[in-house]
C-alpha cells in the first residue's frame, strides 16, 4: 500500500534552523519545535527553505533530521526536506526515515539545464529508492507541467502530495486538473497570503514560517479555511500582511531574516542568518517591532539569549 498524504492537508510547519555562531543551536531549536507542538501543529518539515537548506552542510541536515524525529515523535508528522544530487536525496531521506519520518519533500532541483523528461526522471529516480515514504514535490516554477505531475504519479506510486509555490491560483487550477485533482494532496506552497485563493481553487494545506513566529493566527487560519469562513481566512490574511510583505521584498531576500528578527524579539532563538541571506536593518526591525504590538505579543517582547548573555 502506498504512502497517504492525506496529513498535509494542515498548516505545514517550516521551523527555522538557530546559529550559535558557526553551529546549530540544538537546544533552541528542540524548544522551537516544542513550542510548535505544545501549540497544536500537526506537520513538521526541518531541513525545508524557511530552515535555510542550502545553507547547511550535510552533517548539520542530518542533525537537524535526528533532532527533529526524536523531539516530534508520535506528536506530529514529520516531513523531511531532501534534495540536491539523487545519491544525497536518498541518503538523507532514508536517514529522515530512520527518525520516524512519514514523507520527504524534495527541493526544486538547482541546474541550469532541465529537460521536462530530466524534471520527471530526477524526481522517479529518488523516489523508486524511497519506496516507504510519501514523496512531497515542490514545485516552484511553471514550466512544471501537470502533465508532468501526472507522468510522475503514474511512475511512483509513493508521490502524494504537491507543494506548489508558483504565484498564480490560475496556474495551480491548470496544473492541479492535468496532474489529477485527487490523485495527490495540494498544499499551498506559497504560505499564508495564497492559503486563501489557493484553497478556492483545490489546496487542502499551506505551508508556513510564520506559524513558528505566531502559531495561533495560522492555525486559526487553517480553522477558518476548513469551515469555509472565507471573510474570518480574509480578516487574519490582511492581519499578517506586513509581515509577509517584509518577507517577500527584494524577491523574498528577508523569508528568513524577518522570521529570526521576530523570534529574537520574542527572546526565541538569535537573529543570525547565513549568507547568502542577512539580518535586517534597525529600520526593518521596528517594523517587526510594530508587527509583533499589533499582534498583541508586545508583552512577550524581551532579550534574546544571546543579548541577555551579553549583558550579564
């Protein structure tokens, strides 16, 4: 029987991966995934963009991966992101399996030269050898047809979902039909602002960072979504909008610098980025200052670690 998908129809968690300096912070980032457990989120996927992927070396995404399934255990599902050349994809997604995860999204794959056919063979190649896990694609261009959704589908039985991360619902409607609207679980890959449109049009999930700055309002936003309550999903879009907007600027240069400001000022996790990313200006930072008032989390506002260290 192959794997189910049927879990990602939920608010995808993108926890963030904390620096100390040159290493992982394991211990901030097992109490941010605890936070987002204790805080009622179903579906965990380290090692995805929001946890700087490309930016982490082999042996940081395996501890990531480890970290991971032993904090989340039988409380969430755990998707893992894999990616990069096929030998390194199955190797760490039969790690990811090995620590209890279900699924495995695969990364866009990063070459300057691919074929439709090469699109399709990339992700069979890494699939036919992770027959136990669900396999997530990630979609994030339209030149991805849902023909070639639908080829892929055909090949691997273990596909089940779709992250779908192109800014255009009409697209994903187009797509989602040729792949085969129930052949696989949609989420919307773009995040909170396209949960909305997205869900119109066939998406059972969305992915999110935000949900590790402010878990209530997503998950709320899933709620509203699921009864269909389309003016209270409009009302927490329109909530989030700046700090989504802060994100997405300079062709989304701060997805993770506004994430890691936010936590900082919550006195979560420090604001270190790795290049090719990097941390927000002091006029940025007020403006993530202002988000978290708005959302009535100014009273959480303190140090962060680092700072009260510091200090002391």
């Amino acid at each position: 029987m192959s794997p189910s998908g049927s879990a990602l129809a939920d608010v995808v968690a993108i926890p963030v991966t904390p620096f100390d300096g040159n290493r992982v912070d394991q211990a901030t980032f097992v109490r941010l995934l605890e936070r987002l457990l204790d805080a009622g989120v179903h579906v965990v996927t380290p090692n995805g963009n929001t946890s700087e992927f490309y930016a982490l070396t082999a042996r940081e995404r395996r501890e990531l991966l480890e970290l991971s399934g032993r904090t989340v255990a039988d409380r969430a599902t755990l998707v893992a992101g894999i990616g990069l050349d096929v030998q390194t994809a199955v190797e760490e997604g039969r790690l990811a399996r090995s620590a209890g995860a279900t699924m495995a999204m695969v990364h866009q794959p990063l070459h300057p030269y691919i074929s439709s056919q090469g699109w399709i063979d990339y992700h069979a190649a890494i699939a036919g050898e992770l027959g136990e896990l669900g396999i997530v694609l990630y979609v994030k261009t339209p030149h991805v047809t849902g023909e070639m959704i639908r080829e892929l589908g055909e090949r691997c039985p273990n596909v089940v979902g779709v992250k779908y991360a192109v800014a255009d619902p009409v697209a994903f409607a187009r797509t989602r039909e040729a792949a085969g609207a129930d052949r696989f679980t949609w989420v919307a890959g773009l995040a909170e602002p396209y949960a909305l449109s997205y869900a119109l049009h066939g998406a059972a999930g969305f992915t999110s960072g935000l949900v590790t700055v402010n878990p209530r309002i997503s998950l709320d936003l899933r709620d509203a979504l699921r009864a269909g309550d389309n003016v209270t999903a409009a009302e927490l879009i329109n909530r989030i909008s700046r700090f989504e907007e802060l994100r997405a600027r300079n062709n989304s240069a701060h997805n993770v610098s506004a994430v890691k400001e936010a936590l900082a000022q919550l006195g979560l996790c420090s604001r270190e980025v790795r290049a090719p990313s990097s941390q927000l200006t002091e006029a940025e930072r007020h403006e993530v200052r202002e988000v978290l008032a708005d959302w009535g989390m100014a009273g959480e506002l303190v140090r962060t670690p680092v700072e009260a260290t510091a200090a002391a």
